[in-house]
C-alpha cells in the first residue's frame, strides 16, 4: 500500500491496476512472517511480478514506520527484525529511508512534475490534457534551473496558458 502510494503522489508513476485475473493478497497459510515474505510468494506469479518489482521496493524501504509514523526495527507480532532495503526500478540499490530520501533529491523532478500536475488538477478542476502536460514538464525543467522553489513552481503555474485560458 506505501509502494503504490509514493508511486501515485510523490513520483507520479502509478503502477496499472492488477489483472482481473490476480487475487487479493490473502493471509499466509505457509509461514510467512513478514510482508517481505508475504509478497515474494504472491510475486512468483509472472503476472504479479512485473508491478511488485516496482511497487514492493518503496513499500519495504518504509516498512520501519509503522501506521502511526512511529519508528520500529523489528515486527510486533514474530519479533523478525524489518528489512528496509531494495533494489529500486532504475537499478538503484538501497538500504533504508535515508538513503531512499538521497535518492528522491537526486530525482527531484520526478516529485516537482507530479506536484506541478496535481497543482494545476486542483486549480483547473481537470486532468491535463497531452499538450497540458507539455507545458506543465517545460515548467518543471525552467524551475529545477533556476533551484527548484516551491513559490518559483507555484507562480510560473499561475502565470501559464493552462491556468490563466482554460
């Protein structure tokens, strides 16, 4: 659920909804202690995999935070202690939160262009359209320039065809 969050509201790269064919995740009847060992049964599944290998390393990276935000190092129930690490979908291979924050810094834009889109979803009461979005990437780019301020971000969307035409 965090994977396909992040993927959804800070990068912007929703994964495809699961095939009608894919069941629910159910509770383990094999032994599986952890999520980690929950998902890698379920992802065996060719159909699966291909969606898991992008959502389950962002979900895992953010497993020491608990419902609530609390730190923990080990899972309430079977005392194993939590592994944070993954192997992102650009090859990026990570171990925690810190350095999965390294990397979204180093990918900023990733989040600026989803920010900027989810900015003007709001402004303009609409999805944008192909040509929308173009501008909304063109806007991103002139704001990483010049140092990526969120007021820089917001006005340049105000001052845009898309915001003040349509």
């Amino acid at each position: 659920i965090r994977g396909v969050w992040v993927l959804e509201n800070i990068l912007g790269t929703p994964p495809p909804p699961p095939p009608k064919n894919v069941p629910a995740l159910t509770p383990d009847t094999q032994g599986a202690t952890t999520p980690r060992e929950l998902l890698t049964a379920h992802t065996k599944d060719a159909a699966c995999a291909g969606c898991h290998q992008r959502i389950d390393p962002i979900g895992f990276v953010l497993e020491n935070y608990d419902p609530v935000g609390r730190w923990r190092t080990e899972w309430p129930e079977s005392k194993a202690m939590i592994d944070s690490s993954g192997v992102l979908p650009d090859g990026t291979i990570i171990k925690d939160a810190i350095e999965f924050k390294a990397w979204l810094v180093e990918n900023i834009d990733l989040f600026s262009e989803c920010l900027a889109e989810k900015l003007m979803i709001y402004a303009t009461g609409r999805v944008p359209n192909y040509a929308e979005k173009r501008e909304i990437e063109e806007i991103v780019e002139r704001n990483h320039e010049n140092g990526n301020g969120f007021r820089d971000l917001l006005l340049a969307l105000i001052e845009s065809e898309t915001f003040r035409t349509k």
